[in-house]
C-alpha cells in the first residue's frame, strides 16, 4: 500500500497490523492504523473485508481504548457480515471474540448463554473447531455461576476433566485457547472463594504461556483476576511473595490506564483496597473500597460491582462493622441482577453473618 498506493485489501491489511501492534503494547499507533483501517473499508466500500477490519479493531485495540461493551456491535456485525459474504473463518472468530469479551465487560448470563448455544451451534455446523473451543470456558463458567445448585466438588471435577484435553491442546500448540481455558476456570475458582484452586490455574496458565513470544494478557483482565488471586492466598498463607506479584499487577495495570484504558479503574481500586486491608491500614482500604464501587457502577460493571461490594462486607464484618449486612446484600442482589444464581447461594450459605 505505502509502495503502490490504496486498494480494497489495503484495509485489511492495515486492520492486520494494528492488530499485531497491541501485542506489542503500541497502542497509540495500533489505535490509529485502525481507524486509517476503518476509513478505507468505508471509502472503498470494500464489504469483502468488513468481518476482517471489525475483528481486529474491536477484538484489539479498541477493547483497550473504549469501553468494552462499545465492541459488542462491531463483533456481531463482522460475524454477520461474515456469513453473508462467504467469510466463514474470520464471522466465527467474532462471534467467539464477543462471547468471551461479553463475559470479561459483565453482560447478563443468560444472553451469553443464548449466544453460547446459538453461535455454538454454528461453530460445530461449519466445523470451526478451534473457535468452539475457545468459548468452551466460557460456557462452563456460565454454567457453574447461574446453577442455582453450586458444588464446589464439581468445579474441581471439571478442572480434573480437562487437565488431559488442555495438555493434548498445549501438545498442538493451541496455547491461547488453553491459556484462556485456564484462566477463566480461575476466575470462577476465585469467585466461588476456591482460593487454592484458582492459584492452581494461574500457574497452569503460566507453564503455558512461556511457551509463547508473547503473553496473553487479555485486555489487563489477566493481571487483575491473578492478582485477586494472589491477595486471597496472602490473606490465608500470609507468605510474603504473593504481594511482590500484586504490585507488579498493578503497575502493568495502571500503565495501561495511562495509556487510556477506560475499564481498568475500579479494578485498580479494588486491588489497592485489598493490599490495604491485608496492611491493616483500614481507613485507606474503606476509601479504596467505596472508590472501586463507584468506578464499577459507572462503568455498568455488574459483575465487579458485586465483587467488591462482597470484598467489602468481608472486610466490615471482620472489623465489627455493622454495615456488613448492607453489602452483602448488595453483592447478593447484583450477583442475582447479573444472572449468576450459583454464586447467590454460595454467598447465602456462607455468610459470616
């Protein structure tokens, strides 16, 4: 394109290079060869390559400058798109982009569900394996939040299940797919209060990933939910390493909210509020906590508003605070608002209280 000038693929390819420039941390250049990406596609009228530009746009750099939710649209127009025009590889690698990315932002879990089996279906029909199984975490970490019968045995049960499957995946050199599958069996570990388990999968994951150039990194999602982890084995181990990889997760996420990453701040928040808490310095850990539920409210983060409103009354409760009660109610009523009735129950049977 630089060499010859513009054409129908010079789109495409500039969505291409934005796309590799995130995994280099590049964002300011990624965010603007994509938009130079998404002006061609328009002028041009290139519709052969729409499911193309929107993928790389809106499954890459703009999941770092916009909200997250500002995705879902492009996602599911690039895999319409896709459809249509006979792109069958890059309409599945949207559709399994916005599953997982409408997990990460806290869309209700029933909708994902519908999209789970609706897109599923497709993936199998047209036999885009891969992409079906990269939304299989996310199916299983639906299915584990929204049963109203949660066992915390079988989470462990699922996780033992795989471990055979994700080896044989990491033996076809499948890594993201099996990073992530690690990852998101952590989250619902440390979510459900598996603090041990949700430790095993970030280490897991991290054999997995140095077995690439490049980490996944997941939008600053990894770094949060490992170093949620890490607090919670501090709170029960009080080993001294576990904090060296909190401040660490912090400072990559606060490069890229310097950076103009709009979804990280009530996480940086959260994170700060649990380091002081283990610090004992309670009036800095109660702001920190107060801030991290604002910034999630504002951000329509249901899932991480319920989170540290639950962090929170922990946190009252073992300081003789009786406005524990009020946010474990609160964390109750947005878990159920968000659809994850497993993790209702859990929190009614294991209330201090």
């Amino acid at each position: 394109t630089i060499q010859y000038g513009v054409c129908n693929e010079s789109c495409a390819a500039l969505a291409v290079c934005s796309f590799m420039l995130v995994g280099t941390e590049n964002f300011k250049e990624s965010e603007h060869i994509a938009y130079l990406a998404m002006t061609i596609l328009e002028k041009l009228e290139a519709k052969e390559f729409l499911p193309q530009v929107l993928l790389c746009g809106f499954s890459g750099i703009f999941c770092y400058t916009k909200q997250f939710k500002r995705s879902f649209e492009p996602l599911l127009r690039s895999y319409q798109v896709g459809m249509q025009t006979g792109g069958i590889q890059y309409a599945m690698t949207s559709a399994s982009r916005l599953i997982i990315i409408s997990f990460i932002a806290g869309r209700n879990l029933e909708e994902i569900d519908r999209d789970i089996k609706t897109l599923g279906g497709q993936m199998i029909e047209y036999k885009q394996f891969i992409m079906h199984r990269m939304i299989f975490p996310i199916k299983h970490a639906v299915l584990n939040l929204s049963t109203s019968s949660y066992d915390p045995s079988f989470l462990v049960r699922q996780v033992e299940e795989q471990k055979d499957e994700l080896a044989q995946s990491s033996g076809k050199k499948h890594f993201v797919a099996t990073s992530e599958t690690y990852f998101f069996y952590g989250v619902v570990a440390y979510m459900f209060g598996e603090y041990a388990l949700a430790a095993e999968m970030v280490e897991k994951r991290r054999e997995v990933d140095a077995k690439v150039l490049r980490r996944p990194i997941l939008y600053g999602m990894v770094a949060f939910y490992d170093a949620l982890t890490f607090l919670a084995m501090a709170r029960i181990t009080s080993h001294y390493k576990w904090g060296v990889e909190v401040s660490s997760s912090i400072s990559v996420l606060e490069k890229f909210i310097q950076g103009g990453n709009p979804n990280l701040e009530n996480k940086v928040y959260l994170l700060k509020a649990e380091a002081k808490s283990l610090l004992d310095e309670k009036e800095d850990a109660l702001a920190m906590y107060e801030m991290a539920i604002a910034a999630a409210n504002n951000n329509a983060f249901i899932h991480e508003h319920a989170i540290a409103s639950e962090r929170l009354a922990d946190f009252l409760f073992q300081n003789g605070d009786p406005r524990a009660s009020h946010f474990y109610g609160e964390a109750h009523r947005l878990y159920l608002q968000w659809g994850a009735l497993g993790k209702c129950e859990q929190l009614c049977k294991n209330l201090p209280i």
